[in-house]
C-alpha cells in the first residue's frame, strides 16, 4: 500500500544543483518521518537528511550546508535540493518513510 517513488536524479556538473522529488502514497508526509539515504556499490547506505513530523531536521555531516529538505504536503511529496554538488556525492539515492518503506532509488552522477 505505501509506495516512495523518486523522480528528478541524472547528471549534473561539479559545483551545479539537482533537486530529487518524492512522491508518496499509502502515508501522509506531513506527519511522517520521512528521510534521504545514498548508498555506491560496497558500501552502507549512509543518511543524508531527514525531516519529522515536527519539522526538524538532520543532515549528515558531508552534506550539511549544501542539501536541504522539505516537503509540500498538498503534494503529498517530499523533497531534497543539492547545491555545490561534488563528484563523491555519486551514488544511488533512496527516499525512506518511518524507517521502514523505501523507494527503488535513484542514480544521481555528478561529473568534474
């Protein structure tokens, strides 16, 4: 019944901005725990951001300052805008919902 489909992922350039969209059903954002992770092959699936009901926030140290979430909750959808992107932030990204739901993910390549 819940499904976190991410859109928005592809190519950019060092230095450009991206912005992942995800669009949820089966579950309301607004008052989810709703989070981005990214994951390269070999490698854990390590945070990137999340958002709770109440509306704080948490970044992973390597993105903080650059990466933002949010979410449009007439939209039902949750969002995450990468700024100064940086070639190490290549890897699959997966929205996540209560700690539990997952999407399929989404490649995110940045190129120098």
């Amino acid at each position: 019944q819940v499904e976190l489909v991410e859109s928005g992922g592809g190519l950019a350039q060092a230095g450009g901005s991206l912005r992942l969209s995800c669009a949820a059903s089966g579950i309301y954002v607004g008052s989810s725990l709703m989070g981005w992770y990214r994951q390269t092959p070999g490698d854990l699936r390590e945070l990137v951001a999340t958002l709770d009901s109440d509306g704080s926030t948490n970044y992973g140290e390597s993105v903080k300052g650059r990466f933002t979430i949010s979410r449009d909750g007439a939209r039902n959808t949750v969002y995450l805008r990468m700024d100064s992107l940086k070639p190490e932030d290549t890897a699959v990204y997966y929205c996540n919902a209560l700690n539990t739901y997952w999407g399929r993910g989404i490649q995110v390549t940045v190129s120098s």
